[in-house]
C-alpha cells in the first residue's frame, strides 16, 4: 500500500485538538507528532491547518442489499458513506430475504468484500425461531444481534415475552435493540384512524409512534438486561422520557448504552410542515423539547453514539400518503457536516463529535484497532474544512435514491478527504473505486 503523509494538521483526537503531522504506512498510522513534514511518502496531503478526524463509525445503517436495490445497496451506500466521513459501518438486518441465518450473513459479508468502500461489519436478526443461530454467532467476527422490539419488516417483530426473555439471557454478543411498543402504536393509529380515516398528516406521525411506546419499550428493554446481565444497546433515542432510563457513567463503566442520530438532533416536529413525508421516520422526529433534551444527554454522556439509521427510499415512495409512505432517510452523506453545524452553534465541541461518532463506537463494539488516532491503529480518517460551505442539491448526493432531507441546507464544512484503511477513497469531491474497505474485527 501507498504511504501518506498528512502534514500541517489539527488533528481531534480523545478529547485534544493537536496540531502535528501523520505518517501512514501498510495502512496503519505509524507516526503522530510534529517535525514529520520532511519525510518521504508516496502521497503528501497538506492540511493546511485543516481538521483531522477519525472517521464516523456508523453502527446504524440500512443499505438494502439484498432484495431492495433499486432505493440502495452495498456499492452506492458505501460510496455516500465515505463522501460523508464515514469510514466504517454496522448494517442492519432487515433486508430481502432478512439477514437472520449464519449463511445469509455470510452471503452480505462476501458482497461488501467485492463492493464497499468503507469498513464492514454486519448484525444477524432475531426472530421468533432463530435463537440457535443467534447462540452458534462468533462474537469476533460478528457485529452484534438486532432485535426489532417495535414494527419492522418480514418476520423480524420480536413481540413475544417467551423469545425476548430467552434472546437478553442467551445472546452470546452484543444485543441492538429497536424500541417502540408495537401495542400502544395500533391504538394510537386506530384513534386517528377513526378521526381522519386515510388521511393523516404528517404532523400527527409522533403522536401514533409516541413518546410513551418508545418509554415502554425502552424501559423493558433496560430492566431485560439489567436481569440478565446482557451487553445492551439501545438505537435512535427521540424521546426526553427515556434518558432517565441511562447513566451518565464513562462508557468504559456500562454494559447498557444509548444512541441518537442525527436526524433527531437536527430535525423537530416543527419541521413536517415543510419536509412532510420526506422526514417520516421510525421513531419519530418529536417536539422540540426532546430534542434538546438529546442534545443535552449527548453532551452530558447519557447518549453514548451518534448514528444515522440511513435508510433510503426513492423519492417516488416517499412521496406517498402518510400511511403508505414509508419511514427512513437517506443521511449517509451529510451526517458529519449536520454534527459540525452544532459546532459552528457552539453546542458540541470537536472532541465530542469524535467521541460519540468514532471513539465510542470503537469501545461499545469493541472493534479493533479502529476509531482512534493512535499509532498502530488502522489510518481510518477524515479531513475536514471547517470554513468551505456548500449546498446540498440533487447533483452532488451520492446516495442511489438521489435525494436528501437537507436539500438546498448550506453547510458550513466540507468533508475534503476521507481515507479508509489506509487508502484515500474520497479526495476532493472524487471516489477512487481501486480499494475496498476491510471487515471489522471485534476484542471479544
């Protein structure tokens, strides 16, 4: 592999802004400090007082291969991906046929090993019939095990008490989970149902996917695993109610952890009068109250990761009545630049945005030798430009739907570079195809 020298840097790093160079080699970062510019590599990038990040670890995508290519997949949702900072990511079940046998996995896992660009790793789905596939899962080769406790697609609603209780207590990994009580969902859509029959506003999808469903099920969540001892996880907070329910404890100290995304933190419910189906998600973008009430848990550690839930869907489909229009964004490409506008605000710091998007995630999973900028580690990275803003807009999304929820939003940074196991995959608005990413190993 080439080497790379990365000169002239800030380089965010656990919780430090520094400014030094860094020396690249067979992949990995060999050398962090300063005084490093003379050295000979077969590429120079120079910062130029540019931030150096580790790259977004992305533990919450739906990338839709197999069965749903024409919204997505591995190739097209990759290449968002790595134009967006993210260098590594965790990809959901739930496709078609669903990712719920070892063979399945296997199959996704060959698929990204020809096409993604990013790192890879993949969760197997629980169902009401597989707990001796989830018990034969290698816990080192493996991302973890997503249990859907709220609607999804398939076979893949995991309702019953029997197979939940037997899941939290069995699981030999880490255990993902999808709150939202399926039961206080059917009765909030039968009453406006009864009120506006086929058409529902968009305005109404947080009081159907309400903050009480998500309480419910988050809180049998958390008491599941603290009977069972489970390594816990806890995806897309969107809830003020449910932060009560986490520590604020080091993430190094917890075996139950909590996520955001992105579109939580940036979006409210004020926002469906002009977005409308665009940001129609599961769980739903809620008031404003809640989320600032995220903000906050984000910065006081209660909500340990930030992800995308990235899940396209074509325009077409979208643009469906409320009920027939289904729920997911494509936020791949824009999450890190949406993360640095709260920066440019003056609500998280660099070190924070690191933390919760690269440092965190590397823990939580237990991934090796990634999400740090440490010598040794994989050259997993990202160059950002704090001050060169730009407009999303049909032309430049990356993402095989070709839409975004943040159209026309000018952003204030740009992703210049971003560098994957060592490769430069995105350099200055260009994807270079000649590498692919590598499968995520976990400490475990």
């Amino acid at each position: 592999m080439k080497t790379i020298l990365i000169k002239d840097a800030r380089i965010v790093n656990e919780g430090i802004v520094n400014s030094g160079d860094l020396f690249i080699k067979n992949g990995r970062i060999d050398r962090i400090g300063s005084g490093l510019a003379d050295l000979a590599a077969d590429i120079t990038i120079d910062a130029d007082g540019k931030v150096v990040m580790p790259g977004m670890i992305d533990a919450h995508v739906h990338f839709r291969q197999p069965g749903m290519i024409h919204k997505g997949d591995i190739a097209s949702e990759s290449r968002a991906a790595v134009a967006g900072g993210i260098t590594s990511y965790l990809e959901m079940p739930n496709t078609v046929p669903p990712t719920t046998t070892i063979d399945r996995l296997e199959e996704k896992y060959r698929i990204a090993a020809r096409t993604s660009l990013a790192n890879y790793a993949f969760y197997l789905g629980a169902t009401h019939g597989n707990l001796d596939e989830i018990k034969r899962l290698d816990p080192q080769r493996v991302g973890g095990v997503k249990m859907f406790m709220g609607s999804s697609t398939g076979n893949m609603l995991v309702d019953k008490p029997e197979t939940i209780n037997r899941i939290f207590a069995e699981a030999p990994i880490l255990v993902a989970v999808h709150c939202e009580d399926p039961s206080i969902i059917e009765k909030n859509e039968a009453v406006f149902r009864s009120r506006f029959g086929e058409n529902v506003l968009m305005k109404h999808h947080p009081d159907i996917r309400s903050a009480e469903a998500c309480y419910q099920s988050t809180a049998l969540a958390v008491e599941l695993a603290q009977r069972y001892g489970t390594r816990l996880h806890v995806l897309h907070l969107s809830t003020q109610e449910e932060l009560s329910l986490f520590s604020d404890r080091p993430v190094s100290k917890k075996s139950i952890t909590a996520e955001a995304c992105v579109h939580h933190l940036f979006f409210d419910a004020g926002d469906y009068t002009e977005k409308g189906t665009l940001i129609k998600c599961n769980p739903a973008i809620k008031s404003r109250q809640d989320r600032e009430a995220l903000i906050r848990a984000v910065k006081a550690n209660r909500i340990d990761t930030i992800a995308t839930d990235h899940a396209p869907h074509t325009r077409a489909e979208k643009e469906n009545p409320y009920f027939k229009a289904p729920s997911g964004l494509p936020l791949a490409q824009h999450a890190l630049v949406s993360l640095l506008e709260l920066y440019h605000q003056g609500i998280f710091s660099l070190g924070l945005i690191a933390t919760k998007t690269a440092h965190a995630p590397a823990e939580i999973f237990q991934i090796e030798q990634r999400g740090f900028i440490r010598e040794g580690y994989w050259a997993d990275l990202v160059l950002v430009d704090l001050h060169r803003p730009w407009v999303v807009a049909d032309k430049n999304i990356r993402s095989k739907c070709g839409w975004s929820p943040f159209d026309g939003y000018r952003f204030r940074s740009s992703i210049i570079a971003t560098i994957v196991s060592g490769h430069p995959v995105w350099d200055a608005g260009k994807i270079d195809v000649s590498v692919n990413g590598r499968r995520l190993r976990f400490n475990r």
